[in-house]
C-alpha cells in the first residue's frame, strides 16, 4: 500500500499525531533556551522529548498498522527504550552537577540529601 492508498481517517490521525508530537518536542527545546538555570533547563527537555517520542511513534504505528492491514507494534520497542533512558540521563545529570556544585561552594546549590 502506497502513502496515497492510506484510508482518511487514517492519514489525518497520522498528521496530528506527529504535528503535535512536533510541536511538544519543540517546546521542550524552547525551554532549554529560555529558562535561566541548569536544573530549571533539564525538565524542559526531557518532558519534551518524552511525550513528543511517545506521539511520533504513534503516529508511526497508526501508518504502519493501516498500510499493512495488520497492527506493527515494533516501534513499542523504541518508545520503551526512549522511555526507559531519558528520564535516567536526567537523573544523572542532575546528580552530577549537584555535585559539581556542592564541590565548588554554589550557594545556589541543591541541599545535600
């Protein structure tokens, strides 16, 4: 099935899935830019990309599944992969610079757990 034979429904659903997984990630990297300090800046992205992969990926499914006549659910491996890494990144980034921090006498530093 070529991209042209995909059902309405279906190509519509596909192009607001992946607009708006677009638009999300986006605005997780405007926030990188705009917010002032490291541990305000990591969310931003992190929720971005996180919510941003997870519709993408539907998008990818939903055209997948309809062109194929069958549901394809490989591309739940990647959102599980995704899901599972970034989130982690986070942590050890924070957990780093907080560190950095606290070694170089940051008044501005998180409080030492």
């Amino acid at each position: 099935m070529s991209p042209g034979d995909l059902p309405d429904w279906a190509a519509w659903l596909v192009s607001a899935l992946a607009l708006a997984g677009a638009g999300i990630s986006l605005v997780g990297a405007v926030g990188l830019i705009r917010l002032k300090t490291f541990y305000e800046r990591v969310h931003a992205p992190t929720l971005g990309a996180t919510l941003g992969m997870a519709m993408i990926l539907a998008a990818s499914i939903v055209y997948f599944s309809a062109a194929d006549g069958r549901p394809v659910l490989r591309d739940l491996l990647i959102g599980l992969f995704l899901t599972v890494t970034t989130p982690i990144t986070l942590i050890l980034l924070g957990r780093a610079a907080a560190y950095r921090d606290r070694s170089d006498g940051n008044a501005n530093a998180p409080p030492d757990p």
